[in-house]
C-alpha cells in the first residue's frame, strides 16, 4: 500500500529550446519536499507525459528518483497506447526507481476499450510490471470511463493496489471504493472535489493544486482524518476557484504559470500546448492572493 495522504502531481520543466530541464526539476523538487507532501507523480497528465519520449520520460524518472527524500514514494506515470508499450515503461521506471507506476487507460481506440479489454490491458501490465500498478481514470482527456465492474475485477488482483479518478465525480469516487477491500486505495484527482471525496472513502489525493497549495491541501486532509470537518469543508471551500482555474480552465499551462507566480520556475508548455494569456495570469494572481493565509 501506498501511504495515504496528498501527492503532488509535478509538471515536466523545459527550457527555452524545449528540452527537459534537469537543473529546474531538482529546484521544484527541492521546494515540494519542504512541504507536507506525502508522495510525486511525475508523468502523469500534469507532467505532458504524452508530449515527451521514451528517452525524456527516462531522464525525468532518473532525475526524480536522485532528488526525492527517502521514504516519500515516486509513482511513475507509464500509460501508453498499447499494452505493449505500457509494460516497456513500466519496466523502465522500475528499474530507475520508481515505487510505483501509475497506468492511464488507453484512448485512441475509444470505442473498442470495453471492460474486458480494460480488464485485459491492466491485467497483463500488472502481471509484468516488476512495481505495483495505480489504475488511472482520467476521461477528459482520454475519453474512456474506466467502468466500475473493471475496477471490481481489477481490485482483486494483487500487483494493483488502487486507482486515482480525476473527473471530480464524487458518486464514482464512492463506487471505486466500494469495489474493493480495504486495501485497495482510491485516491481523488481534483482539488474542486478533494473533500466530499474524501468523506465517501478515498485514502488521499493526486492533486495539481497540491503542487500550489501543499500546506493547505494536507491541512484539509489531516482536518477530515481528525474529524474536523468543518474545518476541511471552510479550507475546501476557499480552494475551489484555485482548484477550477488549475483543472479545466488552464490545466497544464495554468498549474505552470501559478508555480512561476510563487516564484517556481518550471518552464512553459511544450507545444501544442500554450502558455496562459494575460487575463488568466491575472485570474491565477488574484486566486492565489486570496490564498495567502493558507500558504504558510
């Protein structure tokens, strides 16, 4: 089992030629493991995994892994669009370190990726992979809804230890959980709902705002973990518009440009993605003024 808690899902830094920058991924992480976080993912969605290579991806594990504290867990993101390719990575990131390897259901083939080809997918990914394996539900981006009956089949298997679901649907957060023992672990992956997820059962979060926010997101975990719930409902209530601009108004290149503002520097976006325009720099600024008290 993963420890339960708040992960940050760290951005891939690049430079002005668009390479991936080592020397501002060390400074990220340095300034995250002077925070409450509890664990990274690195290749995730917030990471541009599916905008760097194979080559690049191995570089940012390796870097993470130096970089890391002991005992706080590197979950490596290692989805691809075949099966395949997915064990490939995983093996990869295994063998650079990670503790864990976090697996996006595939999405070009949307229409054909039915629970048994899912079940299939992670089933024999999990049996290769030599770490075990988070399932990954993100279906904005992929288009695939990875089905609770998947889920219930997939909890049973002893290399997957648990699912992140982004999409902030709290009923599905409820059914993930209900799917498995309690062993098996659902973590949230949005901020807007980081709370009433937590209140139906998810064992942490993966959470962008956790990179802008890491005191305020362990302190509304900690306050529902204690029972201070109307404490973690005052924090969550204060975070959602930080939470709405960092998720599916700016995602990416928001969660960049909200770092830069705090004075992290992790780059710009690789394109096709862009950097936030001027109206949603200013947006990002007054959020995280608002937000100050909360930064400490």
């Amino acid at each position: 089992m993963l420890p339960a808690g708040v992960y940050a899902p760290i951005p891939t830094p690049f430079d002005r030629n668009g390479d991936v920058d080592e020397g501002r991924l060390r400074a990220a992480l340095a300034r995250w493991a002077r925070t409450p976080i509890i664990g990274y993912v690195v290749l995730g969605s917030n990471g541009e995994a599916p905008l760097v290579t194979d080559e690049e991806s191995d570089t940012v594990v390796a870097r993470a892994r130096e970089c890391v504290p002991t005992g706080r867990p590197l979950i490596v993101g290692t989805g691809r669009e075949s099966t395949r390719a997915t064990i490939a990575s995983s093996r990869r990131a295994a063998e650079l370190g990670a503790d864990a390897v976090i697996v996006r259901t595939p999405g070009f083939f949307k229409t054909q990726m039915t629970t048994d080809v899912l079940v299939a997918h992670y089933t024999a990914v999990a049996e290769a992979s030599p770490v075990p394996v988070l399932l990954y539900n993100f279906t904005a981006v992929t288009g695939v809804n990875l089905p609770a009956a998947a889920v219930a089949t997939l909890a049973l298997h002893p290399n997957i230890l648990g699912v992140k679901e982004s999409g902030g649907d709290v009923a599905q957060i409820a059914e993930f959980v209900a799917c498995g023992e309690s062993t098996f672990q659902v973590f949230a992956g949005s901020g807007v709902s980081f709370y009433p997820s937590l209140c139906v059962g998810a064992c942490g979060g993966i959470l962008a705002l956790a990179c802008v926010m890491p005191h305020a997101c362990a302190q509304l975990f900690e306050a529902v973990q204690a029972g201070r719930y109307e404490a973690a409902r005052a924090t969550q209530r204060r975070l959602v518009p930080l939470a709405r601009l960092l998720g599916g108004r700016y995602g990416v290149a928001g969660l960049k440009a909200a770092l830069q503002l705090q004075g992290c520097d992790v780059g710009v976006p690789r394109p096709p993605l862009a950097p936030v325009d001027p109206a949603g720099i200013e947006a990002l600024g007054a959020a995280l003024t608002a937000l100050e008290d909360l930064s400490l």
